[in-house]
C-alpha cells in the first residue's frame, strides 16, 4: 500500500491551505475508472468531481483531509501550515486504517511529515505518482467547495471563480472592499495598505 499526500492552495491570497493523505492498495486498477490521471490543476472540475465521486465508491481507498487556516498561516508561514495540515491528514489516516504503518508515505516535493516518520518526497509527485495525484485531486475538490460556500458568505471577490487566488478581479476587489476573516494578510500586503482593525469579520 502507498500513502500519497499533497497540498492544495499554497499561492491564494484568501482561505486555507488543504492537505489530503490517500492511502491506495496496490490491488486497485485506477484505469478502471475511464478517468485521466494527472494533477488536479490539469483536470478540468468535471473530471476531478468525477474522481473524487469514483474514489468514494471504493472504500479500499482510504483517505482524510485537513486543511490550515489563514490566521495560521500567517503566524507560522505557508510551508510551516502545509506542513502541519499534512501530519494532520496523515494522523487521521493512520487512525482509520487502524495500523501505525499502513505503508509507504510518498509526498509531493516541498511537503513533509515529523522527521521521525519515514517518508520521501517526490519532484513532481502529483504527475508521477498515483496515490500524491490522487491525493492532489480530493485535496482540491474539497477546497474548491469551501471556498464555494465561502464565496456566498463573502460576495464581490470572486471566489466561486477564482478559488481565492489573485486573480485581476479578486485585487480590484480587494482594493475595493478590503480584505476579511479568511484573507491572508501577509500575502495581500503587497496589494493594499493594511490598518489597524481593518479586517471584516
């Protein structure tokens, strides 16, 4: 069994960082679904809805998700909070499965667990490895439907859209509007000017 893990949501100026940790046996014919498996950026959102609804029919494949809050990010950096969404998914996986080593931990380049877990990081994980690209795929899905529903909390920064990356409209927004809860503040500074008890709850 392989235990693949990998982030979504590292450059986005507003919402969380999303890790997911996917525990795939080696039994699973992945060509089997009809889907193409490449990294969730390279999916369109059917494909990787259509993965995502594949992934949950077959409980063989085990998988959890954290993610880490924009307020964390900003007190520890983005890598640190990658970090720490990480050793979360993997903690839950380790639960469900119920065995303290379920198998190898392959994760995608930049991400990485305790250093007294075993584990290696892959150079372009989530394109050569099955278990990170899946990993990379329900991470996203699961970010992309928070920043949906937070999108209808927020409205005017396009984030039905643009996931809370930094796109055109989102900084024209931005500027406009200024920033609120779930914006990363570190991040945004190079935008606009921040003022003491700016941010809208």
């Amino acid at each position: 069994m392989t235990i693949g893990i990998d982030e979504v949501g590292r450059g986005p100026l507003a919402g969380p960082v999303f890790v997911a940790a996917v525990a795939l046996p080696a039994s699973v014919d992945l060509a089997a679904s009809g889907l193409p498996l490449r990294d969730s950026k390279k999916l369109t959102e059917m494909q990787r809805t259509a993965w995502h609804a594949w992934i949950r029919r077959h409980p063989e494949i085990r998988y959890e998700v954290a993610k880490c809050a924009p307020k964390t990010i900003d007190r520890i950096n983005i890598t640190q909070a990658a970090n720490r969404a990480a050793r979360a998914a993997h903690a839950r996986l380790i639960r469900r499965t119920g065995r303290a080593n379920p198998g190898t931990i392959l994760l995608d380049y930049g991400i990485r667990l305790d250093k007294g877990v075993a584990q290696e990081m892959i150079v372009k994980g989530d394109e050569k490895v099955p278990a990170i690209t899946l990993a990379s795929i329900m991470a996203k899905v699961a970010r992309d439907a928070y920043m949906a529903k937070q999108a209808k909390k927020h409205p005017g920064y396009g984030w039905e859209a643009n996931k809370g990356y930094g796109t055109a409209s989102h900084i024209k927004a931005l500027k406009k509007w200024g920033p609120c809860d779930i914006h990363r503040l570190t991040f945004i500074r190079k935008f606009i000017k921040l003022k003491a008890n700016e941010v809208k709850s």
